[in-house]
C-alpha cells in the first residue's frame, strides 16, 4: 500500500489486473490442476480495477454524492477472488438503486480502515445513506515508511511483531483499540445509517448486525464465495428495508 493523498490506497492506481491480493496466478494454476473440469473458475476470468486512489470502485468525481452509500473493510469487502458484480458491496448498492464507493482493502486492519474514514468524513460533505463497516481482524496493523504502508499480522514472521502481538492481544490493547473504532463510527452517521459486519471465525464486535460466512469459496479457495456473498446480500437488504 502507499499514501495516496489524502487516502491510503493500493500501489496501482488508475489500473487493471487479473490478480490481487492473496488471488494470486501461480497458486490458481496449481488448483486448475486440482479442480475438477466444471469448476466455475476455470472459464471465468477475474478482474481488479483500482481508481486514483488504489481503491476498487469508481473515481470519487464519478460519484453520485447525492445517493450513494459507503463500504469499509478488508479482502473481504473488497471482494477479492470475486469478479467484482459478484461482491456484495456492488450487489447491494445495485438492489438499493443507489451509487457506491468502496474504501476496503485486503490485509489491512483497524487503523488503515479508520483513516480512511476519518478522511472521507472530512473530505466529502454529503454523507451515505448507509456507511458498511465490516470490521477487520483486530490484531491488524499498518507500519508507514514515508509515503508507503506495510499492513502487518500474525503472517509476518519477525521476532518483534510477534512479541507486539502476543502482548497486544494479553493486555486487551487490540480490543480496546477496536472499541474505541466503533465508538467513532458511531459518531460518523445516524444510528440507522450504520450497518457493522463481521466474518466467520472472528471476534463478534459490539453491536454487530451481519455474519459473512464462507458458504463457498472464492477463486483463491480461501476468501467467501458467489453463494456466500449473495447470501450477505440477502440479509442486508432485508435488514436496511
């Protein structure tokens, strides 16, 4: 990742590729050997378009501000393994029949997520009708060198992150921090604008409203698949409504 003023972004901007975070080329030619002939995948390609930001979405100047609402999270809402008319972020804003932007960006935690939206907040002036908040796993963290960010987690080896981590998660630092982010959540929107989303397999957060579960698999064999977020899809709609 890298500061992409004022958000923190991907380090492609204005590009397109067909593979992305964790969805990565080799790993799926190894399953294409593994899969059997009918997998879904094997004739389906996947793209990954990123605008001026790094983000995967449209250029903020290409929003409808006046009816559009606000995604937020980790690889999970960004959709990756999925084609993009697959994640529930672009499900939802079509079912709802508004325009969207989506700020999520795969390994990232708490703290990316929070800038984030803490500069959207002080940047747009027309606020969601719905700000998504699907909360990251709270042991995430971003390490900044100059303009360029590190996403950090139980995935890195060194000695020192690991110590960090251990003793982060002994003293309820994680949580705390976590607890704080949702206070100021709830500060961005109306009470009824915010929907918080959690995973499968992770800590349910305060005032939790959705489940994501992995009912399926995405292209990687790792993130949720079609079924699982067309299932989401279902349960927010039927939430906001």
């Amino acid at each position: 990742m890298r500061l992409n003023y004022p958000f923190l972004g991907y380090d492609v901007t204005n590009f397109t590729r067909n593979f992305s975070g964790g969805d990565e080329e080799e790993p799926f030619l190894e399953n294409l050997k593994k899969e059997p002939n009918d997998w879904y995948y094997r004739n389906t390609d996947i793209t990954y378009s990123y605008n001026e930001y790094g983000h995967r979405c449209k250029n903020i100047v290409d929003l409808n501000l006046d009816n559009y609402i606000l995604f937020t999270g980790c690889s999970h809402t960004e959709g990756v393994g999925l084609e993009l008319e697959k994640t529930y972020a672009y499900q939802v804003a079509k079912e709802l029949g508004v325009d969207y932007y989506n700020l999520a960006m795969a390994g990232t935690g708490i703290d990316t997520m929070m800038y984030n939206l803490n500069m959207w907040f002080l940047l747009v002036q027309q606020k969601p009708k719905y700000l998504f908040v699907q909360w990251p796993d709270e042991t995430r963290f971003t390490l900044i060198h100059g303009v360029h960010a590190d996403p950090c987690g139980f995935w890195k080896n060194d000695e020192d992150t690991q110590k960090f981590l251990y003793y982060g998660d002994k003293i309820d630092f994680f949580l705390s921090r976590k607890t704080l982010a949702e206070k100021n959540t709830q500060l961005m929107v109306d009470e009824s604008s915010l929907v918080n989303i959690n995973v499968m397999s992770q800590k349910n957060s305060e005032g939790s409203n959705l489940i994501l579960h992995r009912n399926d698999l995405a292209r990687d064999l790792s993130h949720p698949g079609i079924e699982s977020h067309a299932k989401l899809t279902e349960e927010i709609l039927a939430y906001v409504r």
